[in-house]
C-alpha cells in the first residue's frame, strides 16, 4: 500500500470548549459538543452558544441524529436538545446513571440504566424491560422498531411493541457496547475482555473478534456495510463484512499505526475513508483504498489528552472532534 505525506492541519479551526468534551456532532450543519459539566456547546464565533442541557450534573453520554442531540446523565435524566437550544427532558430515572443511548431519526429514543431499558417512540409511548443484567449497550436495528440490548452473557433482541420475549444471542462473558451493520445482518458487541464478538443474525452464527490490547469502545461502519472500524489498539483495526460470513476466517486490517492507542474511530458517511483519533490527542484520516494516512491534528506539546468524540457533518465536508482535556477543532475539508 502507497503512503501520504499529507496534512490538513492547517484547515482545523480550534475550538476551546473549557471542559472536558463527552460528545460531538452536528444537529443540521450546526457543530455541537456536549461537555462534562453538563452543558451543550453551540460552535458559533468565539464563544459560541450554551444551553444546560444537565445543570448541576454531569453529562456520561451522547447520541445524535441530524436534527437533535440527546444526552444521559449522572442525574438519571435523558434530555433532547434541538437546533434552537431548547432541552427537553425525555426521561427520567431518579438519580440512576444513563448507561446506554441510541436514537432513530423518527425520533424515537432508547436508554438504560442498571438492568432497565426503555425505549420512547416517536409519539412519546414508553415501553420497559428488566435485562437479566446491567446494560451498557443498545442500539435500533435499521429496519423496523427493534433493539438490540447487550448485557452479560449475550445480547437481546426486542420488540417494544409487542409482547414476545426477546430473542437471545449468546455468548458468554460481559458484553458493553453493540452495533448492528447497516443492512441488519450482523450484530457486533465489544467485550470485558478486549475483544469483539458478532453473530449473523439469521442463524445465530459466531464470529469472535481478538488480539486487541485493550477495550474496543468506539465501533464506526462504513456507509455501505463492507468494513466496521474498531478502537482499542495501537491502530486502527478495521474488519471486513462484506461477504455472507463476514470476517469468519478473515483477518482486519490495520490502518495508522502509531506509538499510542486509538481511542475513537468515525467512518466517511459517503467514501471510505476514516478519522481515527488517539490516546495522544493525535487525528488521523486513513484512506481505505490507497491506505493513505493524513495528519490532521496533534497537540502543541505533542502529547495531549485523549481523543473523546469525532463525527463527520452529513455531506462528509466538516469533521469535529473533541477532547478529554477540553481542547475540541473543525476540520473543513477542501471542496
């Protein structure tokens, strides 16, 4: 594979968010990030806008669709906060920590907290269930209104509107976070262990996913289903999907390989190419086909915190970023 020597960094704009970043994205072309003290930052000039989203409170997590940004927090509440700054309170579980968000864009919400799931339609409706453990992962499947729910031992697939059990995947060990690929064949969950584990869905098969040296916390999939990028190594680990077995058999590739780990991975939404960020606060972009590597982004001191949040704006021309120390940018992409 031919390597770049490219470098975008001097189209970042940096952004000084004055806390530690937990989330970052875009609610319509409008750059947000989601900060530990529990406010949300609009990027806009120098100081930009900001709206308490969890006063108070501590915000754990973040989910975003092209039009909102929900949050859970240290306070037990689930708040939505739309592109004129209102926050609207979508749940709230007395005091428990939110473990677990996912979103659809019809505007339907999911969270956990402790053993308990619920999952808020797009008119509002709640429905609960009880895990068999802790949860710490949910994501929708892309077809039709069901989740998927990891917990120990497996993940759970569940209809909230209907009352049939949820169909079980199983696998034994502590399942964390977990996505399904985009054409609803597979479902990949991170582990305790520091690896993944995936099932084909139609038939229950097991695929297992090692050698990582520590947790894979960040799982990014390409826009057309093909490869899932993954952190927790000392690169990039990106696997390929793109047969009827997966990566069964297969081995990933490795993209930007470097002295430190990669903490957060968000893939193109329309090419494959991906924003790889790291322990260090170094940014990478990593080109699939050509197996480029451009530099974005690295601190002043050349080491800095960790790389917390990534995400591209919908036409793939924006990238912001943030970081556990506070320091945040925006890549804009030459046109």
């Amino acid at each position: 594979m031919t390597k770049s020597n490219q470098s975008l960094a001097d189209r970042v704009t940096p952004i000084d968010a004055g806390e530690g970043v937990v989330g970052a994205g875009f609610i319509g072309d409008q750059p947000v990030l989601a900060l530990v003290e529990g406010d949300v930052l609009f990027v806009d000039g120098d100081a930009g806008r900001r709206v308490k989203a969890h006063p108070d409170a501590s915000i754990l997590l973040t989910q975003f669709t092209r039009d909102r940004l929900v949050t859970g927090g240290d306070d037990g509440r689930v708040v939505e906060t739309r592109a004129n700054g209102a926050a609207a309170e979508l749940g709230d579980e007395k005091g428990k920590w939110i473990d677990s968000l996912a979103l659809r864009d019809d505007g339907a919400t999911a969270w956990s907290a402790g053993k308990l799931v619920r999952a808020r339609d797009a008119r509002g409706e709640v429905r609960t269930m009880t895990a068999p453990s802790s949860v710490r992962g949910v994501y929708f499947m892309p077809k039709g209104y069901r989740l998927a729910i990891a917990h120990y031992n497996g993940v759970s697939m569940w209809f909230p509107n209907t009352a049939a059990e949820p169909e079980g995947l199983v696998w034994r060990g502590s399942h964390l976070d977990v996505t399904i690929s985009p054409d609803g064949r597979f479902a990949v969950s991170s582990m305790q262990e520091n690896s993944l584990h995936g099932w084909r869905i139609a038939d229950k098969k097991d695929m297992r996913m090692t050698g990582y040296p520590a947790k894979s916390r960040s799982l990014s999939w390409s826009h057309d289903g093909k490869w899932l990028a993954t952190s927790g190594a000392e690169a990039c680990i990106v696997w390929p999907f793109d047969g009827k077995d997966g990566p069964m058999g297969r081995g990933p590739r490795e993209c930007c390989a470097r002295a430190s780990r990669v903490s957060r991975v968000a893939f193109h939404p329309a090419g494959l190419v991906i924003a790889i960020g790291f322990e260090d606060g170094w940014i990478m972009l990593s080109r699939l086909a050509d197996g480029a590597e451009i530099f974005v982004r690295s601190p002043k001191d050349g080491q800095g915190a960790a790389i917390a949040a990534l995400a591209w704006n919908a036409d793939g021309k924006r990238l912001i970023f943030g970081a556990e120390d506070g320091a945040a940018g925006l890549l804009e992409l030459p046109v």
